[in-house]
C-alpha cells in the first residue's frame, strides 16, 4: 500500500503549472513558454517513490473564451477539478490575487470535500510584505488545508508540497506500473516540443493560432523517425514559420529535435511542415482531429 491519488493543479494561464509538473517529476513534460495558454491538454505527471504514487494533471489555463478551443480547454479543465483527491490552486505571487484567479477560485467552491491546496508562486521574486498581502486576500473568504509559497523554477518549496500531499492522500495500492510516466503518448510529446520551440522563437508573432500533431512515426532500437505537421490559420503565419529561404522552419525543428532526443534518450530524424487551415480553432472536426479533448 502507498499513498496514492489524482492531484490537479488549477489556476490562470501563465502562472506556472507546468513549470511545476515538471520541476515535480525532474523532466521536460509539459511544454512551457512565456505566452498565456500554452497548455491546451490535460497531462498527467505521475511521481513515485517508496512510499507514494501522486498523479499530477497540469490542465489548461482558465480563461474567457473567445473561441470554441477556449470553450473546450476550460471544460477540460473543470472536469479534472472535478475528479480530484486534492487541488493545488496556483496563483503568481508576483503579479498578486486578482479577478481572474477568485473566478477560478469560485468554481472550485463548488467542489464538494476535496481539499484545497494555496499555492503561492514565483515566491522569490517578492518582498515578503506582499506575500502576506497576496495570501491574506486569496484566503479572505475561503480556508484553504494548507498555504504553501514555491517557486517552481527554481524548484523550491517542492520537497515540503510533496510530504503535505501525502497526509492527505489515501492509502490504497498504485494506480499505474511502478516505471509509469505520463498517460499521454510519445507521438503527442514529439509534437508538442515542436509547438513549444515554434512559440518560443518565433515570440509575440505568432499567436495561439498555431498547433502541431504527428502525421507518421517510426522507433527502432537506436532511432525514431517523426513527422510533424505545423497547422497554422492563415497565410502571412505560415511564412513566419518558414521564415526566409527555410531558416526559422530549420531553427524550430533543431531545437526541437534536441528536445526530443533527450526525452527518449535516442536520435530522432525529424521532418516538419507547415500548413494553412483556416478558422481551425472552431471546427469540431479539426479539434477531434489534433486531439483535443471536447466529449
């Protein structure tokens, strides 16, 4: 028997919930970038140890919707607050508690006798004057199990999270294989570091009109050969992916690749193209299509 459950990280876009999931499993999971919303999937980290078998879901940002994507990744969402055995509800210390984190903060009121975690990041950032502020308006009219400040990137305060989840998690026997990392695919992570390095180098030019899935993938012992489709939902974006004569395209790609190589610990051939699919975001066949989770 070890302590084991489903722990969900909820909060606004950008706050860091990836950067936690894996700075908890001490590998490169879930995508991150310095843009809002990067996460549009449910991912599961699973950390083990002698004693314990937590289950993390970084889900997506909460936020207004503007379109059906948004509508989708905000129920994916709450359907993994929902099925919890503890929240994390993340908030950036830096930035401070403000309309868009008690709007989340709301729907998780609803939630009938799941403990909730405060998580305060970026803590390294501030004075500790304004953490005191920050956590006396978050804790205003809720009381939260436990109030822990992190920083996770630097990855501090995350050893202390992990000794406080397990005095709430139940006793019970593992729910994955003892080598379990993650319920998504490799073909889903391939094309997710290949969204990553396209938001991250090509900055504030391309929005998140962008995504990418894996058209065919082959593994040997020693090699992995992928091909990722870039979709894009109009012209001018696709020629900013390629950039001039191919360059921006190859830079993503060998950033990429680098990526892929030290997840799978092998060299990856990588092939990426970029296509144009217009108003992809609110056709419900190309959300099925690219894997997007709207039952």
């Amino acid at each position: 028997m070890k302590k084991c459950g489903f722990v969900t990280i909820m909060g606004r876009p950008n706050v860091g919930k990836s950067t936690l999931l894996n700075g908890l499993l001490n590998i490169h999971l879930a995508i991150t970038t310095d843009k809002a919303g990067t996460t549009r999937n449910s991912i599961e980290g699973i950390y083990q140890d002698d004693e314990s078998q937590i289950v993390f879901i970084d889900t997506p940002g909460i936020h207004k919707p503007i379109h059906k994507l948004g509508n989708v990744l905000n129920k994916t969402a709450y359907l993994n607050m929902n099925q919890a055995d503890i929240i994390l509800f993340m908030i950036d210390a830096k930035t401070g508690f403000g309309k868009g984190d008690q709007f989340i903060l709301n729907k998780i009121k609803e939630t009938e006798d799941v403990p909730v975690f405060l998580l305060l990041n970026k803590v390294d950032k501030i004075e500790k004057e304004t953490l005191f502020k920050t956590i006396d308006k978050a804790t205003k009219d809720f009381t939260f199990q436990e109030v822990i400040p992190i920083s996770a990137l630097e990855k501090d305060g995350l050893d202390d999270l992990v000794k406080t989840l397990k005095k709430y998690l139940p006793d019970s026997d593992p729910i994955f294989e003892d080598d379990a990392l993650t319920n998504v695919s490799t073909k889903f992570i391939m094309a997710e570091f290949v969204r990553e390095k396209a938001m991250q180098l090509t900055r504030e030019e391309v929005p998140h009109a962008i995504t990418c899935y894996v058209e065919n993938y082959k593994e040997t012992d020693d090699l992995i050969k992928v091909q990722v489709l870039i979709v894009v939902d109009r012209l001018p974006l696709k020629k900013i992916i390629i950039g001039k004569n191919g360059s921006m395209l190859k830079k993503i790609g060998t950033s990429a690749r680098y990526e892929m190589e030290k997840f799978m610990g092998k060299k990856v051939y990588l092939e990426t193209y970029v296509k144009v699919i217009e108003n992809w975001k609110e056709e419900e066949k190309y959300l099925k299509e690219f894997g997007f989770e709207n039952e």
